[in-house]
C-alpha cells in the first residue's frame, strides 16, 4: 500500500482536513441517487395509440391497447443495457392513469385492456422488484382531463393520487413531477399547493427522492437534450421559486448556481427517439450507440445523472431497434471504461473506503500512527510506471463533503516535456475528461481553486475510441 503511495508525489501540504466553508450536503438518499448514475425512462399511454406527444384527456380509454405488454422485457433491456432503474410516466398530461385509480375516470380500469384489471404500475413495480432495478414513477401535476383541474379540489386529487402510488406500488424511489403546465378541460389553471404534496411525499415515504425543475431533491438540467452544464454545481437557491413557469431560469438550472443554498443536482431527460412516446415513423431515428455514449459522457461525465426514455411501442414491449441501440451502448461504455490505466499501471494508492466507488476509486485517507487521516490533496502528480497513451482522465469528486472543487487544471508529460494540458471547473461525483490521445509518463492535477478543502476522492484514465474526445 505505502509502495503504491510513493507513486503519487504531494506536492503541497497534506493537511488535516478541516472544513474551511460550511458547504450545503446532500442527504443519504441523494447521495445514493448519485450513484445510479444511468437509468430509463419509459413514456408509455394513450399517445403511444394515438401518436401524439400531448394527448387532450378528451381520447377514449378504449385507445390504451397494447397487446402484448410484457414489464419483464422492460427489465431486461434495461439491466442488460446497464440502468439501474425504470421510472414511468404513470400519467402524462392527458390525465390517463396506468394504474386504476379511483380518483380519476380516466384510467387502465376503463380501458378494454385486460378486460379493465389490468395494472401496469402493479406488472411494472413487481418486476423491476424481481430485476433489481429501483422503480419510480412520473406524475404530471397538469391533467388535461380531471374535472376539478383548476380548482382546489384538484390539489386533494393530486395528493390522493400519490397516497396511492404510495401505499401500493412502493418502494419508489424517484417520484418525478413535470413542470409543463396548461390549462384544465375547464378552460382554468391550476394553483399547486406545492408544500402539500412535498409533506405528503415526505411522510409516506421519506428515502423517495423528488424531481422537478427546482427539485426539492433532484432539478432538471434545464433541457431535454441530455445534457448537464460543463460547469455544473450540485447547489441551487430555490428560495421563492416554484416549478413550471416560475423556475429559475433553463441556463441557471443547466449550471446551478456556485454559492447555492441547497444541495440539488442535476439529472438530465432525454429520449432516444426524436419524440418522448412511441411514434411507428421514427423507427429509423433511433440515436446510435455513438451518440447515446456522446450523451453519457456529457451528463454522467459532468457530475449530473442520465434518464434515457426508451418509449415501449404499441405491442408494450421497447422496440427492437432501441434495445440494439441501447446494447451498442452498453458496450461501447464498457470497453471505453474497461481498463483503467492507472490501475493496470499499479501506480496508484488502493483507495480504501468503499462506500462511494465503483471500483476505478484511487487516493485519499491515509492512515498514519493507526489514526486515519484525510488528506487534503491539493496538487498531486500521478507516475505512470511506462509511457501509455491515454485521452481520457476521470476525477471523482467526495461529494460525502460536498462540492469544493471550483477550478482545476490537468498537465500532463511524457518525461521530457509538457505534451497535453486541460483544465475544468466543476468535479462533482464524476469528470470525465477526454483529450486528443497523448503518451504520457506522468500527470500533475492542479486543485488551483476550492471552496471547502479539495475532496478528490478518485483518478483514473482510459484510451477510448478517439472519435469520442473532445479537440
Ligand atoms: C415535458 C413533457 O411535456 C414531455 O411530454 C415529456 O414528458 C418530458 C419528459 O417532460 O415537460
């Protein structure tokens, strides 16, 4: 262990960690939503019937008939494209429920679907229990077909309405509700009673992790094209603000904001088709495996988490040609990331606390006289043992601590001279950080800014396919 230290050369002083700011934490339930990193999203309703991307709430019931529904299949494309969780859009905006509420008229219960018992939050929750996979639901506060949308009665519909996804389809561990926002079948608009529907969240079930714009545990990016701020802070001040219109606005949201009151990260929506349900004419435009990679790289790669909606067809089942994207996919991250190259140089320090890796984890603690010290790391160099060709370094960031990190800079040399040299902003839980491919003996990361004491936690580097770095 002490060998492999010696490979790293502090530069600077290695302190005893003391917390310089006070920094806004996150809770244990959204630290562990940090680590889910990559997940789906599954749109799926009367729109997948109907094909359209906004249904009235006017469509019968009777056009929800998929015909072969299968939540199994869901699962599996799912774990074997590497998602840890399924979150469903268990009402859209047309006020359609995939479950059978008895709050709304408007539901699987009055479809022809299984004779009107069938469930698909019930076939959904259940296998995602048997898969693995956490489970979460998308509800839309707007509903183009309940009766009382507009009034206050509304808001005890809502609520209802997440009482039963609680009491019935739990554990959820993600409950995402959407900022877009009309008008009602009554011509009105809806005042939300957003602290209700938070308590109510927060009573029956306090390890769900809220989505929306403004989170009070997850926010949106600030777009639906998948991808985070390169500078991207876990903070935001959302005092005042709500969801829908009166958010802060989309570029705040994509970076947050650097001296932000609350700890509420970033999660970036995108579909994999052009549009957010099922639609026969986009077959053909399914995002490649390139461009899924692109997109990971530009989420989970900048600190945020990536929910990649894949809109099961008509049959009720993902479509052939998104499961081979997605696979493409998988295996393209997995020989990207396959290889650590510091790790197969044996020229790092074994990182020894194992609640926050995934394995390419590297320095920090370091236990002397039998006590155990953080260390706070400020510059340090990384010796490679050979020359090895990399473009690609990833840093990981002690979010445990919070977010510190505010500038860095990467130098990198092969034994004689300078030959690569980037820099960033934000670290966050990961930074992946791609380059024109280099031979390098040796790199020194500069930790030239911070706001508490620098946390990183972890380095690695990899050479993936060149085609994939940023020039
Ligand atoms: C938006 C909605 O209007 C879209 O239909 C979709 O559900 C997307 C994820 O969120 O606000």
């Amino acid at each position: 262990m002490r060998k492999l230290f010696a490979c790293i050369a502090l530069l600077f002083s290695v302190s005893l960690m003391s917390q310089k700011t006070k920094l806004p934490l996150p809770t244990k339930y959204q630290l562990a939503w940090h680590e889910q990193e990559f997940y789906l999203f599954i749109h799926f309703g009367p729109n997948t019937f109907t094909n359209k991307e906004w249904g009235h709430g006017d469509e019968e019931a009777e056009v929800f008939s998929p015909t072969a529904l299968d939540c199994r299949q869901w699962c599996r494309v799912a774990r074997a494209a590497g998602a840890k969780a399924i979150i469903v859009t268990a009402k859209h905006h047309d006020g359609f429920c995939l479950w059978p509420s008895k709050f709304s008229a408007h539901t699987v219960r009055e479809s022809k679907w299984k004779n009107g018992k069938g469930d698909v939050l019930k076939e959904l929750s259940t296998a995602c229990k048997e898969y693995g996979l956490k489970f979460g639901v998308y509800i839309s506060p707007w509903d183009r077909n309940h009766p009382d949308y507009g009034t206050e009665k509304y808001n005890d519909v809502f609520v209802g309405m997440m009482k039963e996804l609680f009491q019935n389809y739990g554990p959820i561990w993600e409950l995402w509700w959407d900022g877009a926002n009309g008008e009602g079948p009554n011509g009105k608009r809806q005042v939300y009673d957003w602290k209700r529907y938070k308590e109510t969240v927060r009573k029956l079930s306090p390890s769900t992790v809220i989505f929306s714009d403004v989170g009070p545990d997850i926010r949106w990016c600030g777009n639906e094209n998948g991808i985070a701020g390169e500078t991207n802070w876990n903070y935001l001040d959302t005092d005042g603000f709500e969801p829908g219109a009166k958010a802060p606005k989309q570029d705040i949201l994509n970076t947050g904001n650097a001296e932000g009151k609350y700890w509420i990260p970033a999660e970036c929506d995108v579909s994999i088709r052009p549009g957010w349900f099922y639609h026969k004419e986009e077959d053909s435009q399914v995002k490649s495996p390139e461009k899924l990679f692109e997109l990971y790289l530009k989420s989970v790669g900048r600190g945020a988490n990536l929910l990649l909606n894949v809109p099961p067809d008509r049959r009720g089942l993902i479509n052939e040609n998104d499961e081979a994207a997605l696979q493409g996919f998988k295996k393209l991250k997995d020989e990207s990331f396959g290889i650590n190259l510091l790790k197969q140089a044996n020229t790092y320090y074994q990182f020894t606390r194992n609640d926050l890796t995934d394995g390419d984890i590297s320095v920090k603690t370091l236990d002397k006289d039998s006590k155990t010290y953080s260390i706070n790391l400020q510059n340090f160099i990384v010796e490679l043992p050979q020359a090895a060709k990399v473009n690609c370094i990833v840093l990981r960031e002690a979010i445990h601590k919070g977010q510190s990190i505010r500038k860095f800079k990467i130098v990198m040399n092969n034994g004689e001279k300078v030959v690569r040299e980037i820099s960033g902003s934000s670290v966050g839980r990961k930074r992946i950080l791609t380059f024109s491919s280099a031979t390098i003996t040796s790199f020194t990361v500069y930790l030239e800014d911070s706001k508490g004491d620098d946390n990183i936690i972890g380095v690695s580097a990899y050479l993936i396919d060149e085609k994939h770095v940023e020039k």
